[in-house]
C-alpha cells in the first residue's frame, strides 16, 4: 500500500506523529516544511519525504491512502489532489475545508472545528486524550504506546545530572515562557545538579544533540519537549496555557501545570501573570523526583 502523510509543522507536531509510522504497513511518503525534513531524515519507515515548498508536481498519482493532519487549505487542496486515495483527515470540500468522520474527535478542537473555535476550545479543555490516541484512531488503530522514531545523526553521549533547560518558546505561543529559569538553574546547582541553557544553533540535529547531551530537560510544551521524548529524557514540562493531557509522556515526563492555565487556554498573547503563576520550587521538585526516581531504579 501506498500512503502519503502530509504534515508539516509545528517541529514538535512533526516529531509526535511519528509513532504512526510504526503501524502502517505501507511504503511512506512524507511531506511536510522544510524546516521540518531534518526530523525526518533517516527514518526507516518514509520512502521518500516531499517539501511542501516545492509543489505537488513531483508526488505520485499512486497512493491508495492519504492522511492530512494539517487544517491549512494549502494541505487540504493537495489530500483533494489524488483522486484515486481515499482520504482521513482534512481535505477540501464543496465550501472549503473540511474532515472525515474518523477525524471528527481531533478537528473538532481545532480551528476549523465544524462547532466554531469558542466551542472547540471548550470540547479540548474538557479532553484527556493524548494526540497519538486520536491519530491513531482515525485509522483504525489503537495507539500502545509506541515510541517516536526519530534516527538523527547524534554525537554527543548523555552526561549524568545534566539537566537542559530551553527557556524559549516561538513567536506563535509567547505565553508558553515561563520567567524563572534563571532561579531554577541556581536551584540545580545547588542540588548538585549541572545545567545547560539551550542556544539557538543553526542547524536542528545540534540542537538535538545538545539536548542528547542531557539526562533531564526542562522546558515548555515546546521542540525541546518533544525532542526529550524522542530522545529517552527524563522531561519536567511547565504547561502555561495548553493542555498537558494530549502529550503521552511515556513514563518519563512530569508536566507542572499552571493553576492558571484554564484561565489562559490557548491564548496566543502574553500575559506576566500565566508565566508567575508556576513556583521555582514546583519545577526543581519535579526535577528532585525524577532524579529520585532514577536513583532507585538503578539499584
């Protein structure tokens, strides 16, 4: 079978569709932004990956199955293209776009939800499940928890106590920046811990390989999140104003959530009191616990 999976962004959106990847028996094409290609690069499971920059020219006509997990109507027009693939997910119809039925539980809460975005956001604060769950289940599938697959070329080993902290957060979510990481890194060190303040790099699979660096990451609901799970890490995620129950955290990861964060769900502004809204103390104890964790398993 041949399938195409269009999903272009954000990074950390590109990342946690990859557990996909392992239930699909099928020959993968990938397309997705630029940016993204070097997330999946190398990957075993993807036959080709396809730029949505570049155009639709060169894509096949032979896919039996295409999954749009982009409400965009850029993504839409291209799952519409191929009229010969039964299509889940979104696509363009006779008054823009729109979704299948197995869809209907993830585009709901979305901005092209068929309830109006007020109602979208209500249907997503009220959920708890995570992504894969709902991606899954457009095909047919159970989500079991497997794995991202992420197969960038690393260099750098993991060193004990490490702890990587990105403070940043994109322009599209400015209130996902929480204010206290220079207190937190003067906790850590405290605690005998080491701290390593994310850079902006130039090409993605350094920043990956600065987070492989790390044995515990702190961030937002972030790349770097994302990047932690893919990487094995132990992650603490603050959580400011998303939903921490659509992340699975496969074990490893504590989310720190924001008794403020209903009150800010989903807004794209910024606003001091989200960020002060989370203690010092609540991060470095998520850290201590994982660190604890650890320590006990191990013996």
């Amino acid at each position: 079978m041949n399938v195409l999976i269009i999903k272009l962004g954000a990074l950390g959106d590109v990342v946690r569709t990859t557990p996909l990847l392992r239930v699909l028996e099928a020959k993968v094409t990938w397309v997705t932004a630029a940016p993204a290609v070097p997330l999946l690069e190398g990957n075993p499971y993807i036959e080709q990956i396809h730029c949505m920059e570049d155009g639709a020219e060169e894509l096949a006509d032979n896919y039996d199955l295409v999954i749009n997990l982009e409400d965009e109507p850029a993504a839409a027009k291209l799952a519409s293209k191929f009229k010969k693939a039964a299509v889940v997910g979104a696509y363009m119809g006779e008054h823009g776009v729109t979704y299948t039925e197995s869809a209907r539980p993830w585009f709901d809460m979305s901005l092209i939800s068929r309830f109006g975005k007020a109602k979208a956001d209500e249907i997503k604060m009220s959920n708890r499940k995570t992504y894969q769950e709902f991606v899954f289940a457009m095909l047919g599938k159970s989500f079991r928890g497997e794995e991202y697959v992420l197969e960038m070329p690393l260099t750098k080993s993991p060193e004990a106590g490490m702890v990587g902290l990105e403070a940043r957060a994109g322009d599209v979510w400015p209130m996902k920046r929480w204010d206290k990481y220079e207190e937190l890194a003067e906790r850590l060190k405290g605690a005998g811990f080491k701290t390593k303040i994310f850079q902006q790099r130039e090409r993605l699979v350094d920043y990956a390989d600065d987070i492989n660096e790390c044995e515990y990451i702190v961030c937002g609901d972030t790349l770097a999140m994302h990047l932690g799970l893919a990487l094995r890490k132990k992650v603490a995620a603050i959580f400011t104003c998303t939903t921490p129950y659509e992340i699975c955290d496969y074990g490893r990861m504590i989310p720190v959530v924001s008794r403020l964060y209903t009150k800010y769900f989903y807004r794209r502004d910024f606003v001091p009191e989200a960020a002060d809204a989370i203690a010092t103390d609540s991060v470095f104890q998520a850290v201590r616990q994982m660190a604890e964790t650890a320590a006990a398993t191990a013996k």
